[in-house]
C-alpha cells in the first residue's frame, strides 16, 4: 500500500511539472521570440538605411576610412604610440601570461591584474603573433578592427551617416583613438558594440576594461546604475554615489593595483584645466538633451540601453567635476569616453522641438571650434599632411 502511495504521489508531481513546464514554455518562447524579433528588427533596419543613398554614401566613406588606415604609411616619427605597440607586439608571448601568473602574491592579486595588466589586450596580440603577423601587420590589422567596430555600432544609430562623420572630425576619435592609442580605440569599439548592437551594455564595457583599464570607472557606473532598474532618480543618485567612492578611493586603488600606470600616466594631470572640464560639460549636455526628448513624450518609458548609456554619461562627467576638485591624477584617459560617447548620442536624438534643435547646434559650433583649434595643432596631420 505504502509503494502504492509513492508511486501515486511521483505520478501527482510528474503530472504537476508537465503542466508547469508547459506552462513557461510558451512564456520561455515569447522572451526568446521577442530577443530574435529585436535582433531582426536591428539587422533590417541597417540593411534598409545601407540600401538608401545615405547608405551608399557612409559605406564609401567608411571604406575610405579603412583604406587609408590600411595603406597609409606608419612611420615611428610621424605617428604617436607606433613605437610603443611595436614592441607590445615584439614582446607580449604566452610566456608573459605564464610568468605573470607564476609572479603573483595572491589569487585575488591575479584576478585584479587581469584588468590592471590588460589581458585582454595581451591575448589579442599574442594571437595575432601566433598567426604569423609581423608587429607591424598586427598595428595595422588593430587599427582596421577598431574602426571596423566602430563603424558597425554606428549602424545602430538613428543617424548613422551623421555618426560616421562626427567620428571623423572630432579630435578625440579617429584621429586619435582611431588612429595610435589604438587599445583605448579598441576597447571602446567593442563595448559600443555589446551595447548597442547586442544590447549587452554591461558585459561590453567589462570587457573593455581588459583591453584599457580605464574602462572599469565607466562599467562600475553602468553596472551601478543597470542594478536600479527603471527608478531613474535612484540610478542617478546611486551612480553619483559610486562616483564619489572612486574618486575619493582612487589614491588608494592607483598606490595598491596601478601597476606600471603610475609613472605612464603621472603628467596626465598637468592638462586638466578648467578649460577641458567646460568642454566635458558642454559635451555631456547631449545626453541631456536626449533624455529630455525622450522622457518628455514617453514619461512612463521603461529604461533602454541609451538612458543607461547617457546617464553614465553624465555621471561619468561628474566623477571628473570630482576628480577635478580631490584627486586630478584619478582623470587618465577616461575623460576620452565623453567626447567619444558624443559621436554616438548626438545622432540618436530626436528633434521634436526648437529646444533641442538649437542645443544640439550650439553643441556642434562648440565642436566646430575644438576642431579648428586641433587643425592648427596638427591632430589632423596623419590624414591631411602637416
């Protein structure tokens, strides 16, 4: 009688998961349905703009771009950093893995140099040695990839031919990052990529931070504020709160996991003006503008990867206002995010009033003159001689 009841009872709770599985699964098939469905939506609507003449013309500049990045000449003397990635490629083997790990103090020391150290980075070249490629070969091949990134990410905005010309003119991207500190270039083309493309803003920006480490402070931000949800002024105040933590721990992290960034970047602050922190400002303001064109018509929208992209944004302009104020060394690099990110965000907007129609011009007048200024000073020599 007793077995009886058992086998009664596993026949009651067989009975009971069937009817729960079919039950999720129709809900299981909807979600993913709805993740294919978004995929597809983003492949068509790059396959429709490429098929438009604004299409024809930001794939022959984009292929332009890549020509040039391809074929121009690198000389040490005449481009900044060649050096520099030579001898990365020269000198990062598997044996660099092995003797970093068998140098290390403690697991949790190791985990930190992951990112302090730049694995991801050095597993990048050290696969492309292992292809065969000369240093040389494997710049160049970077230097294509990173734009290459770039430039699909760009497809995902509302304006991509208005992107790919932003990404051309202002001083920080292509010409820059684009061109010879080309692992920040690198790490920023895959993060937009994971966020916009796959819509993985997170997990793109920690990926980042193996290939440059100053993309922990803008993934700890996104991270931050991915965890708030929809509640915006909870994602603001958290993230502002964050920023704060870094900035006022950031002695302690660059003394204790700097690693060789320390002497790298010690005259990095000495340019840290009050005139660069107006720039930042004036360019973090395009973010405002899109969450105001956005949460003006549709105040009850959920939290999509551009809100959470933008309010990094303006956190991150924050965190520097901060560092500016207690820790100038805690700058590096990562103020290139803002100007970079702008390429981006301006061309998502939406114009539904004179308000931000205006704004966005007076963002771009403020370009305008940082573009001019960089043409005197020679950022653009690489591209248009000296």
């Amino acid at each position: 009688m007793l077995w009886d009841s058992a086998q009664t009872a596993r026949a009651h709770d067989s009975t009971l998961f069937d009817a729960t599985r079919r039950e999720d699964s129709p809900m299981r098939a909807r979600a993913m349905q709805g993740r294919s469905a978004s995929n597809w939506r983003a492949v068509h609507r790059a396959q429709h703009f490429l098929a438009t003449p604004g299409g024809w013309l930001f794939v022959t500049l984009a292929v332009v771009i890549l020509v040039i990045m391809a074929t121009t000449p690198r000389h040490v003397s005449s481009v900044l950093d060649q050096d520099n990635y030579l001898e990365y490629f020269r000198r990062t083997t598997w044996d660099w893995f092995v003797s970093t790990y068998k140098a290390r103090t403690s697991t949790l020391s190791f985990v930190i140099s992951t990112v302090t150290e730049e694995f991801g980075w050095r597993a990048w070249v050290v696969g492309l040695n292992a292809l065969g490629f000369t240093p040389e070969t494997g710049v160049r091949i970077t230097v294509v990839m990173l734009n290459a990134l770039v430039f699909i990410a760009l497809l995902e905005v509302r304006r991509p031919l208005l992107g790919l010309v932003l990404w051309a003119v202002v001083p920080m991207a292509l010409a820059t990052v684009g061109t010879f500190q080309i692992r920040q270039g690198m790490a920023f083309g895959i993060a937009m990529l994971f966020t916009l493309r796959y819509h993985r803003p997170v997990t793109g920006w920690v990926l980042a931070c193996f290939i440059h480490t100053t993309f922990a402070i803008p993934a700890l931000l996104l991270l931050t504020i991915r965890l708030c949800g929809d509640r915006r002024r909870l994602a603001f105040g958290s993230a502002s709160a964050m920023a704060f933590m870094l900035v006022s721990s950031a002695g302690f992290l660059f003394k204790n996991f700097g690693g060789r960034r320390i002497e790298e970047y010690s005259g990095y602050q000495n340019d840290f003006t009050i005139k660069l922190v107006v720039l930042l400002v004036i360019y973090m303001t395009a973010s405002i503008v899109f969450l105001y064109s956005e949460w003006k018509n549709r105040p009850d929208a959920k939290s999509t990867v551009w809100t959470e992209l933008c309010t990094m944004h303006i956190v991150l302009v924050l965190y520097l206002l901060l560092a500016f104020l207690l820790f100038p060394f805690g700058k590096g690099r990562v103020w290139y995010c803002i100007p970079l990110m702008m390429t981006f965000i301006v061309p998502q907007i939406r114009f539904r009033n004179a308000f931000s129609i205006w704004w966005v011009v007076g963002i771009m007048l403020v370009l305008s003159a940082e573009v001019i200024k960089s043409y005197y000073e020679g950022v653009y020599a690489y591209f248009i001689g000296s």
